[in-house]
C-alpha cells in the first residue's frame, strides 16, 4: 500500500489479501516472481493493486495469476496496460509439478496472500499459498475465537488497572 493508507502492511508490501486466511486454510507457501510490464510495475511502486478475488492456475505447465487488479499508471494515458490481464507467475519446475500433483489429487487451489518488491535488485515478487476452503462453520469458529481471544485480552488490561 503506498505511504498514508490506513490498512497496515509489512514494509515493502505493495498489497495483501487479507481474505485469504479467513476463507481458506492456508497449507503452503511459495514465492514467485511476476511477469510485469513497465506501466504495471509504475504502478505497483504507488501501491495501486488489489488481490481479493485473484487466484492461480496451472495451464500447459505455466502458472497464470487470473484476477489481480493493477490500476492504470496515471502518467502513460495511452500506453497504459490491461488492469485485469492474466499475469505469468515465475517458479521452478520442480515446484510447479509438485504443485500441480497437490491441486489434482486433493482438491486444493492457489491463492496468492500478498504483493511485494523482494530480491537483490528489488523485483516484484508474490506469495502464492496452497489452500483448502472453509466450511461456514469453520469460518464461525475463526470469528468466535477472535472474539474470545479480544474479551480475554479487555479482561487482562482491566485486571491491571
């Protein structure tokens, strides 16, 4: 997020999906690098993405991200790049098999968490995680313990008071 915005991410963040972790148990993460053009790069080091509804896919052993929101870069009026392409996401052989082995067999799906410049010579990076759906009822236990977990933490400040 750029500088001034009022959700809190790590530094060097660009976005993070916050959804993620309540609609999905989160098994494993990988790191991959993004396939970006000029404008969208432009754009990401303003901070102007978005991954709530983005997912992977496997398709002729290439790893695509479908539905990540990059804003048009204000400046390049009309070279600007397609907000919602289909971006190539970067990873080893031996990473995408085991990946694809995983997805077919037991039913999982890739759900990229979070955007970031990483590396040496600070390329964009995102953190794709493989993930298992929640049952509504699992959802409703996350809230509950969150709200168990806040009534303990009131009762403790009170307690030293």
């Amino acid at each position: 997020m750029a500088k001034g915005s009022k959700r809190k991410t790590a530094s060097g963040d660009v976005a993070t999906n916050r959804q993620a972790s309540y609609r999905y148990n989160l098994l494993e993460r990988f790191e991959a690098g993004l396939v970006l053009t000029g404008t969208e790069v432009k754009s990401l080091r303003e901070g102007k993405a978005q991954l709530k509804d983005s997912y992977a896919v496997i398709r002729d052993g290439e790893v695509w991200l479908v539905g990540l929101y990059i804003a048009p870069y204000g400046p390049a009026a009309r070279d600007n790049h397609e907000p919602e392409r289909d971006r190539k996401l970067l990873l080893r052989r031996s990473e995408i098999d085991r990946l694809q082995g995983r997805i077919r067999e037991r039913g999982l799906t890739l759900v990229p968490t979070r955007i970031y410049f990483g590396g040496p010579r600070s390329r964009a990076k995102v953190e794709i995680a493989l993930a298992r759906g929640k049952d509504l009822y699992d959802k409703r236990e996350v809230i509950r313990n969150r709200e168990m977990a806040r009534d303990v933490q009131r009762e403790l400040r009170e307690a030293r008071r």
